[in-house]
C-alpha cells in the first residue's frame, strides 16, 4: 500500500505522468474511476493539429507514449499548413478511439513498476498542513507515497449541461469527484471554474455523404512517433467528409437562445476561446451565413461519426433540429447528444515549473485541472510532473524546460507564470523561437533529455545522433562551399528552373530558396542524391531556415547572459515605465537576486525582464558614477 508516486486520473496526463515515473524506476500506482476509461478521447476522435503537433513530437522525443500510440491506431494522417513553412506546419491523426484506448490501457498493464486500480480518490493525506503523503479512496482504502499527481480532467465537481438538464458528471454519464477540489480550496489553493464541449455522435449508416466533399488523408502520411519505422509506416486511412451550417440551421438555433445554458446564466464557468459551442458562433458572428463541419470517423468500422465544429448544450429537441438542418444530416440518426460540461481547475500560477504547487508539498498537477485544453497539453503535462516527481524523490535538480528549447516549455512557462481564467490551448504564435521548435527537429532537441532520464533507449538515441551528424556535416558543407556564375552552373540553374545567379554564392543560401525540392536538390548536390528522402527534406528544410536560426540563435544566447545579471538589493522597481502595480508587488516581495530568478515568478513576463535589464544597466552605471 507504499509507493513512491501515485496519479490520480487515467486520461492522457495521468497515462504519461504514470508511465514516465514507472520508467524511471518508481514504484507507481494510477488510480482512476473506470479501468476501460484509461486514454479515453472524451471529445475529438484527433490527435495532434497546429502547435499540439509539436507537443506531440516533443512527447515523443523524451520517451512519451502518445505519438507511438497515434501511429499504432491511427486512421488518416495530414500535415496541416503543409503549403506554408516547416515552423508552422502541424501533424494532425484520425484515430480509432476503441483501438487508443486498448492500447495505452494495455501498456499501462504491462509496464514494470506501474499498478492500476480502480477506485475514486475522495481525500489527499496531508501532514504537517501542508504536506501530502498519500490518498483515500472512496471505499476507504489509504495508499501512502512520496508523490502524488492529479490528473483529474473534468471530474472535479463536474457538471453536464444539455439544455435546461443538468446533472453531476466527471464525463457523460461518468460519475463525478465531488471532493477533491474542496480539500484543494482548504488547503489554500485558488480554484475555479471553466466550461468545455462536445458535440452530437451520428450514426454513420444514417448520413448522406454523396452531398458533402470528402477530405483524405496524406498520399504518403508520416508518422508522429521518431521511434515508427518511417518506410515501413502505411496505415489504412479513411476519409472525413465537410458540409457546412445553413441560414436553416442559425435560425433553429438564434431562436432557441433564451434555452441554451450559455446565455442564460446556468453555465458560470468560461468557456473555450478557439473552439466555441455553435450557439456562440451564431450569436458571435451573426453576419456569417454558414460554418464548416467536418464529419469524422471515430472508429475504423466507421459506423459513429463526430461532427467537428458542431458542439452544443441546446436542448435535445434543438440539437434534433439544427442536426437536420445541415446537407446531408437530414436523416441522420443521433446516437450521443452533444453537451457542455463544468468544472473545477486550479489556477495555475500556483504552480512551480516542476509543476508542484507551491502552497502544498508533495503534490503536482497536470491537464485540465491547470486550465489547459486538448489532450496534448494534457499529456505534455503529464510528462513533466512525472519525470520532476522521480528528480525530487532522487534529491535530482528538477527538469524544466526552457521556452526556447520546446513548445512544452513555452506551455508550462506560459501557465505558471502568466496564469489563464480561460482553458489554454497551445499555438505556434505563442512560441518566441518557433523557428527554432519546428516539428521535424524535437528529436535533435529533446532526445538527448529522454535519453538521460531513462525514458529513451540506446538504440534510439544513436539514430539519433547519426542523423545530427547527417545534418550538421551536410550545413557545414554547404556553408562553406560556393557556386559560382560560371557557365556550367547557369545551365544548370537554367535546366532545372531556377533563377539565375549574377555573384557568387553559398550552396546553403542557394538551397535555403523557397523553390528549391528534392529534385532540384539532386542536382544541385548530387553527391547526396543517394540519401534517404526523409534526411534529404530535413537538409532543405535546415538550409531553408539558416539565416533565421544564426538570428535566433543570437537572441537566444542574449538572452541567456541577459538572465545572469544580479539585482542589487537596493534596485527599486518603482516608478519603472512599462511594469505593472501588480508585477511592482511581487518583485518588492520576492526580491529575486538574479533576472533569471525573477523570470521564474508567476506573473514575470519577457517584456517585464527586458524593461529591468534595460533599467539595471542604468543603475548600475549611476551606482559606478
């Protein structure tokens, strides 16, 4: 009944967070409310999409599950953005829902060191007031431990909205944790309240596809897992279909607002910003006369479909309605009725980087109870508290990532020092180096972490380390190694299509063009004609981005020196043009010595490091004076 960490939830984060902590040799107990229910996709039948693509290659690179997962049961698979940069792009998978599920419940079964029970976990064990040492479920037992993380989803003090029923639930007809969030308010921490959705299941039988444009997968997909054998990857794929809302259908449901829980007071907690109900889109943007829904198959046998774009808490007799309403959908069959659901979360700025809070120890949070949305940021989470609740029982310095090494620093950084009042999602916008976390290159970043924490194999890591070496001795070639305008090699350019060169110029400038593919690739080097194609792409790809990354990478090592500099204990940050009364208050309460101390308090934005920067120097030029 002793264990070094126990989770609490079987969803995306307490699936990452138990298999990373029984990975790294600790002895892990994940308790949830139903053993089926371990990787449930409780919204979306999709992983992966524009920046949680990243996450999910970054999970990946440091030992994490769900992209091997993805892959194993995945059903079609696109590269969103394909048309723009590499930075932007997205990898994004159908997946048979069934099939994740039995896979990450059979992993969970058959990893060394981890246990699964099930069981609600009513109360923490505290001691000292402020020390948890273990839980208390709902029939009673006690397991103590080092660590606990919880990963509760939407359960705590769940409720489900469909018009004007409501009733308690962590998830559909799931029972709900009523307690939990209560101990948390006691023992000091800010919780509150935030609000998700899910739309309508048709019956796949029932729907008239010929009237709706069918949308494919990649003619040759690529997998999320660096661990996938890339040659070897092709999975069976299956189309999604788009149609789209009717004037029809924002009648139905403009004339039914005075019965949608979300106008009419009976949902408190705030909602989704990128991803609204319908009944927001309509009230939202009443000028628009129609929206995009894509139908998406939630298993292989394609007979349940989920209507993307479509998420609601209407009354049923609404839902029917607006359903039918919609080319193609007008004999549909409603299997599950779409509806809103509240929860409880904790602000996240409670939070250390390790993603332990604060006021409590012992004690880490990961997924939706830190305000996030998306399974991703959820397993991402996951990850992290794991892998800091092995460090800490080790007595190991915690691992945190830092905003220019990952997206998942970017997240982590993001919550627990800018807080949030609305679920979060991850965007590439929000990353300051994106150039620099592109998709295909988490595993140069990263692997070498998961490598050391255990989590990434030998093998793995010299493939690894031979495809750094492919890259890096293929950009230094190329940055060293000038084309003339000589007469052989204007024909050249000529044959191939490419614009002529009037000076000299280096290779990696003269592939780094945004016309330059493979083929050209081939003849302008044709000494790697014989690479694999995959390595060849990441050599463009490279080229493509290295004027940019020699910038970045300045900025970053400026950065990094930046974040050195002492703050003399007689600095004042009153009366500094730029911070706010509230960041005022916590840098006269905390008192950081170093800028990198300061980054590290909640609240402490970049820009707020670089208007002390810019005042310490002058400070310190006055204090020589």
């Amino acid at each position: 009944m002793n264990y070094d960490v126990i989770v609490v939830g079987g969803g995306h984060a307490g699936i990452e967070a138990s298999l990373a902590s029984a990975r790294m040799g600790k002895k892990t107990l994940l308790i949830t409310m139903l053993v089926e229910q371990i990787g449930a996709a409780s919204c979306n039948p999709a992983i992966g999409g524009l920046a949680k693509g990243h996450l999910v290659r970054e999970l990946d690179a440091l030992g994490g599950e769900m992209g091997l997962c993805t892959d194993a049961t995945g059903i079609q698979f696109r590269i969103l953005n394909a048309s723009k940069g590499a930075a932007v792009q997205g990898s994004r998978a159908q997946i048979d829902m069934d099939k994740y599920r039995e896979y990450m419940r059979k992993v969970c079964h058959n990893t060394p060191n981890l246990e699964v029970y099930q069981d609600e976990v009513t109360e923490l064990l505290v001691k000292n007031t402020n020390e948890v040492y273990g839980v208390k479920t709902k029939l009673t037992e006690e397991f103590t431990s080092k660590k606990v993380i919880l990963t509760t989803g939407t359960f705590m003090r769940g409720l489900v909205h469909i018009g004007e029923n409501k009733y308690d639930a962590g998830r559909a007809w799931e029972l709900p944790s009523t307690t939990l969030s209560l101990q948390l308010k006691e023992l000091g921490l800010n919780v509150g309240r935030l609000k998700t959705g899910t739309p309508a299941r048709l019956d796949g039988n029932s729907i008239d596809f010929s009237s709706m444009d069918m949308h494919g997968g990649d003619v040759n997909p690529v997998p999320f897992s660096f661990r996938t054998n890339k040659l070897e990857f092709k999975p069976t794929q299956y189309p999604c279909y788009i149609t789209y809302t009717n004037e029809k259908t924002h009648e139905i449901i403009s004339s039914n607002f005075y019965r949608a829980p979300l106008f009419t007071g009976q949902i408190e907690g705030l909602g989704p910003r990128y991803c609204p109900s319908i009944e927001d889109k309509v009230n939202r943007f009443a000028e628009r006369d129609r929206h995009q829904l894509f139908l998406e198959p939630q298993t292989a046998m394609c007979t349940e479909y989920y209507i993307n774009g479509m998420s609601s808490s209407l009354p049923i007799d609404v839902q029917k309605q607006m359903i039918h309403s919609v080319a193609g959908l007008e004999n549909a069959k409603i299997i599950r009725y779409g509806y809103a659901i509240e929860y409880d979360y904790v602000d996240p700025t409670e939070l250390q980087h390790t993603l332990e809070t604060k006021k409590v120890k012992n004690l880490y949070h990961a997924g939706q109870i830190n305000a996030t949305t998306g399974y991703e940021e959820a397993a991402a989470q996951g990850l992290m508290a794991g892998i800091n609740a092995c460090l800490a029982i080790d007595e190991k310095e915690p691992f945190i990532l830092r905003r220019d090494e990952a997206y998942i620093g970017v997240l982590i950084d993001d919550l627990v020092t800018k807080g949030t009042n609305e679920p979060y999602r991850m965007f590439t916008s929000r990353a300051e180096y994106r150039l620099l976390l592109r998709e295909e290159n988490a595993d140069l970043r990263l692997s070498s972490y998961g490598h050391a924490l255990g989590l990434i194999d030998s093998e793995t890591i010299a493939k690894v380390e031979n495809k750094r070496k492919t890259l890096s001795d293929a950009i230094e070639f190329m940055a060293n190694e000038w084309i003339t305008s000589k007469k052989e090699n204007l024909e050249l350019l000529e044959s191939i299509g490419e614009e002529k060169i009037n000076d000299k110029v280096l290779l990696v400038d003269l592939i780094g063009r945004n016309s330059i593919d493979a083929a050209k690739f081939d003849k302008l080097v044709p000494s790697y004609s014989s690479m694999d194609d995959y390595i060849k792409e990441q050599i463009i790809i490279e080229a493509k981005y290295y004027r940019y990354i020699q910038k970045q990478q300045k900025q970053i090592e400026k950065m990094k020196k930046m974040l050195k500099a002492s703050i003399p204990d007689d600095f004042s940050y009153r009366g500094l043009p730029g911070l706010s009364n509230e960041v005022i208050e916590k840098l006269e309460k905390h008192r950081p010595p170093t800028l990198f101390n300061a980054s590290l308090i909640s609240g402490i934005t970049p820009a707020a490091l670089d208007i002390i920067h810019l005042n310490l120097n002058m400070f310190v030029k006055n204090t020589k004076k």
